[in-house]
C-alpha cells in the first residue's frame, strides 16, 4: 500500500503475483518399478508451482492406459488426469514407460519418465508343432518366447545336441519388444541324419520352459524331364513316314519273292514253254504292230490337211 500523508490523506493499494513454473517435489515423486503380473501398482507424481500445476499420465509408445472404473470395469484411456496413477491387475502389455507431465501456463512444462517393469516367468508360443520338407531343402523352425526379465534362449536336439550356427545350422535371435523375442533356426539342405526333434528352450530368474518341434521328411516333387527333338534327330532316332512305308514296300516285295521261288513239280517245264514264243503269238505281235503304224500314219495326214485348210 501506498500512502501520502496529506490532509486529507491519500493511498494506494497494489497487488504482486509472483508466478512459478512447475516442479516436481522429489520425495513424493514415484521412480521405476517393478511389478508381479497380476499386481497392482500405484505412480505418484506430485509437483509444485505458481499457480498449482495440472498432472497428466500418458504412455510413451502412445497405447491406451488401462485404468479401472469406480464401477470395477476396467477401460483404456490416451491420458489420465491426476498426480497419482493406479494401475490393477496389470499385464505384460502395460509394461513400459509412463510420462508424468506437469504444466500450469507458465513455461516451462516439465515432464518426468518412470518405467514400470512387470516381471514374470517365460512363455513358449510354437505356431507349428509338426513341420514336413523334402530333402534337400532349406527349413526354418520357430518359437515366440515371452519373458521379463529377458531370457536366455538356446536350441537342443533330441539327442541332447546343443544347435548352434554353422555352415549346417543359422539361429537368430530377433526382438520384437521388451519382453517379445522370435528365435528361429534355419536348417540347410535337409538330409535323413536331420529329421527328429528340436527343443526350443526359454529360461529367467522366474523359471524355465520348452517346446518340442518335430521335423520329418516328406516326399520330394517327381521331377519329368523334357525331351525336345528336331524332324531331323526324331527321324533318326524313331525312323520317318517314308522309311516306314519303303520298309513295308520292301518287306511286300521280299513276301513275294519268297513265295515266288517256291517251285512246283512242273515249274522247270513252265519256264521252258514261257521262254520260247509260239508261232501265233509271234504273229499276233507282227499284226498289232502293223495296226498301230497305220494310225499314226493316218494322224498325221489328218493333221496336216487341217492346216492347209486354215
């Protein structure tokens, strides 16, 4: 307040608000946890400043925080407004890092991160149990194992051999969260020696688990080979239309001479008489002969006359 000290006295009210930017009170702010599946945990985060910050929780991947109603269901929310967060009967797919923000217009906003960690003991998903491929393939065999915290992962066969990479055998090792890894193991040219089972072994501080995975032959695809051939090869291999048919001329032409060499008691005389033309036959030849000079002697005069004539 000011004041004048004059007759009459004079003054002056003022009013000073200080504002300051949220902070975070360090003994009342919750840091990482770690919590059984199925438990419940509770995240405090209490801040202060001019004028009295607003809290906020939001998750770091941007998943919904699942919270539990005052009716008991439980629902996902994007952020949850308050300094403290419960979280009932969580699960592995809440585990990760939850943002406490804190904000009340005057900048800076600050935030602070807390990991939460459920913990429990590791999980075996086989998509297939029974796997078939041919000789001389290539097969893959794989196990999703869940575990927090992480797990040793590792391959036995059935007779108590540890697989592990080489020429014969690739094993991967592929994470795909927090407590989610894939591991497989590629098996190269498939032969007899490696059909059997694979364990699949997953094992924490929690506890140890295995899979088995059968392996077995399956027949091969019969492969056909094409035989391709041109006119030329096809016809010296298999023989032509041609050589087929002078073959049958020349089978029909030694049919006939075999059965023409087979001689009768009166073949000798028959020979004999057809090698010596009669006298009628000789004069019978001489006439036609004589016929057939006269029609060409006549054909000519007629042609000839046929062209005087034009």
């Amino acid at each position: 307040m000011c004041q004048i000290n004059t007759d009459p006295m004079k003054s002056q009210v003022g009013f000073l608000d200080v504002s300051v930017p949220p902070d975070f009170v360090p003994e009342d702010t919750s840091g990482d946890v770690m919590v059984p599946e199925g438990g419940t945990v509770k995240l405090t985060c209490r801040a202060r400043g001019q004028p009295e910050p607003h809290v906020q929780w939001r998750r770091e991947d941007g998943e919904d925080i699942v919270v539990k109603e005052p009716a008991g269901q439980r629902m996902g929310v994007s952020s949850y407004q308050g300094e403290v967060l419960k979280l009932w009967k969580i699960s592995r797919t809440e585990m990760g890092a939850y943002m406490c923000i804190a904000s009340n217009g005057v900048p800076p906003t600050v935030s602070k991160r807390i990991m939460v960690n459920v913990h429990f003991h590791p999980v075996i998903h086989v998509p297939n149990q029974l796997v078939g491929a041919p000789l001389g393939t290539d097969v893959t065999l794989e196990c999703n194992v869940e575990a927090y915290p992480k797990s040793i992962n590792y391959w036995v066969r059935d007779t108590g051999e540890m697989v592990i990479s080489s020429t014969k055998h690739d094993v991967r090792v592929e994470s795909k969260s927090v407590f989610h890894v894939k591991m497989t193991v590629i098996i190269r040219n498939l032969q007899k020696d490696d059909v059997g089972s694979y364990r699949c072994i997953a094992k924490n501080s929690l506890g140890e688990v295995e899979s088995n995975i059968r392996l077995y032959e399956i027949p091969g695809p019969t492969r056909v080979y094409g035989l391709s051939l041109d006119e030329e090869d096809y016809n010296e291999v298999f023989g032509s239309a041609e050589d087929e048919q002078d073959e049958e001329i020349s089978n029909s032409v030694m049919e006939r001479s075999k059965f023409s060499t087979v001689e009768t008691p009166s073949r000798a005389n028959y020979v004999d008489n057809q090698s010596m033309p009669s006298s009628k036959e000789t004069d019978s030849s001489s006439d036609f002969s004589s016929s057939r000079s006269s029609l060409v002697f006549t054909a000519v005069l007629l042609l000839f006359s046929c062209r005087t004539l034009i």
